[in-house]
C-alpha cells in the first residue's frame, strides 16, 4: 500500500512539466547568463579597458617641460623623466621645490593657465 502512494506522487515520465533535453535546453537555461556577461563586458570591461589604455598612452608620451598633476593633486612641470619615476618641479611660496613621484602616479597633463 505505502509503495502506491509513492508511485502516485511521481511525475509522468515525459509529460507535463518536463523540461526540453538536449542542445536547445541548456542554451535556454545559459542563456540569462550570455546576455549579463554581454552587458558587463560593454557596460564595464570595455570603457575600462579602453580609460587604462588612453592612460597608458598618456604616460608613454610624457616628455620633460610638460605640466602634469599628481593622483594626489599636486600641480608640477616635469624636470627628468626615466622609465619608472620622474622629478616634478613644484612652486611653493616663491621657493623651487623637486619632488621625485613615480611615473603611474600622473593623473594627466595640464592645459591652459595654472
């Protein structure tokens, strides 16, 4: 008697309810996942990758005279430059001042009047 009641509560093998087998399922079923990895890569990955690169570029061009800032927002025209830091010369009260700063720490180049 307890086996009918079990047998009873199974579904139909095939029927109602059973989901689609084969390539086509497990396309539906990923295919939430596709498309939120579709958008992250243009929304996010994309314009970031693409900000890093212009950055890069900008470094690379850096030369000696050019009027840069600082991440940390201080205001320096370049005096030497090697490959991994370069000195800033930094007004402070009428005093020249140099500051040797590593090279990733530029934000970017200044334009215009200081």
């Amino acid at each position: 008697m307890f086996t009918d009641i079990v047998y009873a509560m199974g579904g139909a093998p095939g029927g109602a309810g059973a989901q689609p087998q084969g390539a086509g399922g497990v396309l539906t079923s990923f295919l939430p996942l596709i498309l939120i990895f579709v958008i992250f890569y243009f929304l996010l990955i994309r314009p970031q990758s693409k900000k890093a690169k212009e950055h890069r570029q900008m470094l690379d061009n850096l030369k000696k005279g050019d009027k840069v800032v600082t991440t940390g927002g201080i205001f320096g025209v370049i005096e030497d430059l090697d490959e991994k830091s370069m000195t800033l010369q930094i007004g402070v009260k009428g005093v020249d001042v140099r500051i040797k700063v590593d090279r990733n720490s530029i934000a970017g180049k200044r334009t215009g009047g200081e």
